[in-house]
C-alpha cells in the first residue's frame, strides 16, 4: 500500500479531511467483540464519497503460531448507493493509517529546525512502519530502538541504519536525551519514568485502546500537553488517560487539544508533549478512499 500513498502523502490525506471541517467527536464509536481467539473489533464510516468498514482480528495467541497478532479486511462502499467497491487488507491498512495520524501530530508538535533524537518502543509492524512515518517528516539525528526482544530491537537498528540513520538498541532510561519518543508496543503497563521526559519533547502512544492498558505513566500525563484525535473517543478508550483519572491525577478537562486543533494551527508550548491515539473508523475511510482512488489512476 505504501507504494500508492507514501506516510507522507497519506499524513496529507488525514490533514486535508480536518481541514475540510470534519468533526472526529461525531464518528461512530469503535465496537469491540469478545471471541474465542481474543477479539473482533468493528469500525464503520461514512461521507459523502464513501462509506465503509473495517473488521480487524485482535488475536494474542497468533505470534506464538508465527501469525499476525491482528488481522482484517476493509469493506470500501460508494458513498452514493453503498455498492461495494473494493476489499482491502485491513491489517496494511492499519499498518499505513496509525503511522500517517502518528506523523501528522509530530508535523506540529516538534521541532522542524534541527535533527530529532528519536527513541522508538517496539519491534514489530508499527515500529516499523513509525520509523518510516517520522522520517518522512522530520530528519532524524539519531534513533534508540528499545524492545523486549533484543534480537527485534537490534533488527529493527540495522534497519533505520539502512535508511542512513545513525541508529542502536537501547533501554527506557534513553527517553531522558529524546526529542521525540514514539510508543507502539503491546504493553499493558508503562514503559518509561515520565519524569525524564525533557521540557519541550513530545511523546506519541499508540499501542493500545482498551481503558485499562497503557504504555506510559501518570507522571508524563500530567506534566504534559495533552492531544488526542477526539476527547470522546480518548475518555471512552485511551487507558494512559483512564487510568491516570481514576487515580484522581488529572481531570476530564486535562485533555489540552485535538489533532484538529493542531493541524488547525493551536501552538504547543514548551511543556512536554504527549499525544495519545486510538485509531479511529474515519482514518481508516479516508485513506481507503485515497488507496481507491489512487488505483483508479493508476
């Protein structure tokens, strides 16, 4: 897919449908289905040009079997009589859409006049593709790969050395010299002391959306600048809120903004930067509507 719509067009994609007005407060809500083999989640959107949805596999026991912990399939539908239109791999299409909406918020939380010092949690798909994602955007000095498995994380190192990025595994503590740390793990627990994180870095999560697992602490949460793509869907799912409000750290009202507000022109200011992601069912449609109308023109 990555060959249709690089993560920076695909950034573009997500950019250009908040501009246009779109309200991510007013999309349905992801529905999530217990079965046997872990979970079945259900994501439908729609607008003018298309609707559509995706059904996406959560299965914990696959990577034992050497199959993808998540699975899918997008349904795209024409948006005027909702014939069908296209059937996509929903688990690439994850793999593109969470690493573009990744990239979109650091387009405007970090700095674009020197080099980023980059510390990336994960080995797996979303690591991959977030490495990926952030160099579209933004040039990177250095890159600390940090994972449970050091063999993924040394992997995943000489990777990021291939695309000429000074690179190396790591440990938690190296969030305390990053510009910006990206979170894309299966962590139910935090991964890091909140309280290295330097006035001025952004922190991105976007490993989980279940309210009682999260990759980062109540220390970050509530020194930083809080950004979610929408305040319904962060307080209904984003257990790195959830959890840091039931302990009675933060209020309702701790979230700073949205990704609307930042590709809208809100500012940051020189506290930590934390944006939280959920994924959301019209990300998922827009850039299968990009992918389609890519194909077309091709």
């Amino acid at each position: 897919m990555t060959r249709l719509l690089s993560p920076a067009a695909t950034a573009d994609v997500l950019a250009d449908v908040l501009r246009a007005g779109f309200d991510p407060e007013s999309a349905p809500p992801r529905t999530a289905v217990p079965v046997p083999a872990g979970e079945l989640l259900l994501m439908p959107a729609a607008d003018h040009a298309y609707a559509g949805v995706k059904i996406a596999g959560v299965a914990p026991g696959n990577p034992a079997l050497g199959l993808p912990r998540i699975t899918g399939s997008y349904l795209l539908l024409d948006g005027t009589n909702l014939q069908p239109l296209a059937l996509l791999d929903g688990a690439a299409l994850t793999e593109l859409r969470t690493p573009a909406v990744s990239a979109l918020a650091v387009r405007r939380l970090t700095p674009d006049d020197r080099p980023l010092r980059l510390v990336l949690f994960g080995t797996g798909p979303q690591a991959y593709g977030h490495l990926e994602a952030v160099l579209a955007v933004r040039e990177v000095a250095e890159t600390v790969v940090v994972g449970r498995d050091p063999v993924g994380a040394r992997a995943l190192a000489g990777y990021a050395r291939t695309l000429d990025v000074p690179a190396r595994a790591g440990t938690p503590d190296d969030v305390a010299g990053a510009d910006l740390v990206v979170c894309c793990t299966t962590a139910r627990t935090p991964l890091f002391d909140g309280t290295l994180v330097a006035p001025g870095a952004t922190v991105v999560a976007v490993g989980s959306h279940e309210p009682t697992a999260r990759e980062t602490d109540t220390a970050l949460v509530t020194r930083a600048e809080v950004y979610v793509e929408a305040r319904s869907a962060a307080l209904r799912e984003a257990g790195d809120l959830l959890v840091p409000l039931a302990e009675g750290a933060i209020g309702a009202d701790h979230v700073t903004g949205t990704l609307a507000d930042l590709v809208n022109g809100r500012v940051p200011s020189g506290r930590p930067r934390f944006f939280k992601s959920v994924g959301m069912a019209w990300e998922d449609l827009a850039v299968a509507g990009a992918l389609y109308r890519a194909v077309r023109a091709s």
